[in-house]
C-alpha cells in the first residue's frame, strides 16, 4: 500500500511519528513542495492514501476525479473546507481527520500582537546591524476585540487579561456569562471593531462569515489600531484591507492566513512597514505534527481493518 503526505513544507512528516508500525507492506512518502492541480495528480498515480496538510492545496472535483486509486484521504485537523465531501463521496474515498494539539494559533496570535506592539519585526533583523531603538506600546490598559470567542479566541482573551488588557468580544450567541469566563465583556461588534488597539479574528470561515471584514469596519477602527488575523483570510476584504492599508486609516496588519497560499511574490501585502508576515504557522508546532501523525496512523489502521475512524462526512 502506498500513502503519500502532501504539502509537507516543513520536511517535518516522516519523522513526526512511528511510520513502521503500519506494516512492512506499506511505504510512506512526502511531498515537500506545493505543485498545482495537474502536476499533484501525477505525483499521486498509484497512491492508496493520501495525507493532506491541513487546506494547502484545493481537494476539489476536478483533482478528486484525476486518482483513481485513491481509497483514503486523511486529513491534519478535525475538519478541512479546502475538501469536496460530496466529490469524495461520489468517487468511493474515505476523509478522515485527526485531533489537533491545544492552544498553537493562540499562541502564534500573541506572537503576532506581540511583535506589532513592540515591532519585533523591525528590531530583529536591525540588531544584526547595530542598536536599533523604537517606542513600542504597552498591551497594559490597552483594549483588545476579538471577533470570536471560542477555543483558540477563549485563550487569547485569558492572556490579553493576565496582561492587563481590557478584553471585548462579540460572537452572535456571547452572554455575558460566558465571555466572563474567559475574562471578557460582551458588548456589540461595532464596539469591538472601535474600541480595540488589536483587533483579532477568530470566526470560523463559513458563507456568513465571508469578507464580512470590510470597509465598513476598517472605517471604525481607530487610527491606532492593528489587525490581528491567524484564523481564516476569507473572513477579510482583501481589497478593503488594501485600501485601509494605503490611506493609514489603520495603523497596520499582522497577518499568518492569506487568500493565496505561498503568498504572492508581487503580493500587495510584502515589503509594507506596516504590515507583518508569517507564512499560516498557527498550527506548525512539534507538538500538533506529533498528535496528528499518530492520529493518521491510527486512522490507515483503523481503515484497513474496516473500521473506520474520524470519519468526516
């Protein structure tokens, strides 16, 4: 049997768990570069089980239907948008996921808050070459909005509080009760989107959540304020973030997620002074690699004793 692990651009996936424990009749490979539709489904004739990394390539109809051998298809993560169920369904293939370690994007998240404060971003590379010296903004006292309270959103907001931060949420369903859990206060968006210094995203992307991150909110931000997302770049208006961005009405973007991934070279988005890249690494940490590999292992072997694990449908 030949299982092959897709987008593996960290060269990270043959060594995340015990491989072997499949079986000798089984050989493993991963491709370590992102190729386009046609090009992937040639590197993948012949593969029973294919592993895709999270939503870095598009499993849509059209590729579905160009591997024929393709028996399971498994997923990092309990669920993947970029995978067409149905097309999958259609053609026989099992999509199963994995659980996902705690607290990596909200991690990553503050990194990105953090750098912005303190423009991390700009000193890093310049004390390579001298003493560079900057004022940077104290999180204390400040006001950080999320869009979304839920896991990742929940973390963000209980370190946004032991930082002293006032911590203002909106989701459509938040009680008072429950954003008091996280250390939070309830109150309308439009308050969130103009009281917050950070304003960070952590909507899920759905078809009512798509760009609803636009010109209207952009106009309501203070001008000092910095656009934090490591959730999903569909929930945002590109187009109105770029025309934010020119004006100066925002004070600039911190940004891990990005409608086309690699991001562009000619991107808009690179060479900005106020504008801060990481290439969608909220999830890349040893520990997730670990807890989802083994979890693909587990679910090949639950499959091919016909019992299926995870299954997403």
């Amino acid at each position: 049997m030949r299982v092959i692990v897709t987008d593996d651009w960290e060269h990270a996936a043959l060594s995340a768990t015990e491989w072997g424990d499949l079986g000798s009749d089984v050989s493993v490979e991963a491709i370590g570069e992102h190729l386009d539709a046609a090009r992937l489904a040639d590197r993948l004739a012949g593969a029973d089980v294919v592993v895709a990394m999270r939503e870095r390539t598009r499993w849509d109809a059209a590729l579905i239907s160009r591997l024929p051998d393709l028996r399971l298809l498994i997923t990092t993560g309990a669920a993947n948008a970029a995978i067409d169920l149905a097309a999958c369904a259609a053609h026989g293939i099992t999509v199963c996921g994995t659980r996902s370690h705690p607290g990596s994007a909200a991690e990553l998240t503050w990194a990105l808050i953090l750098a912005a404060a303190r423009r991390l971003d700009r000193v890093f590379p310049a004390m390579a070459e001298g003493w560079p010296s900057s004022v940077g903004t104290a999180l204390h006292g400040r006001t950080l909005g999320l869009l979304g309270l839920g896991r990742v959103g929940g973390t963000v907001a209980r370190v946004g509080a032991a930082f002293g931060m006032e911590v203002v949420a909106w989701t459509p369903t938040l009680n008072a009760a429950r954003a008091a859990e996280y250390g939070a206060r309830a109150v309308r968006r439009d308050e969130v989107v103009e009281s917050a210094h950070f304003l960070s995203l952590h909507l899920p992307l759905t078809a009512t959540t798509a760009r609803t991150v636009g010109a209207a909110d952009f106009a309501r931000m203070r001008a000092d304020a910095w656009l934090v997302n490591s959730s999903r770049a569909g929930i945002v208006d590109t187009g109105a973030l770029r025309a934010a961005l020119e004006a100066g009405s925002i004070a600039g973007a911190a940004l891990d997620v990005f409608d086309e991934e690699p991001l562009g070279r000619d991107s808009f988005l690179r060479g900005r002074s106020d504008v801060i890249l990481t290439p969608h690494l909220g999830y890349v940490t040893d520990s997730a690699f670990r807890v989802w590999f083994a979890d693909v292992v587990e679910d090949i072997r639950a499959w091919r004793g016909g019992e299926p694990i995870r299954v997403l449908e």
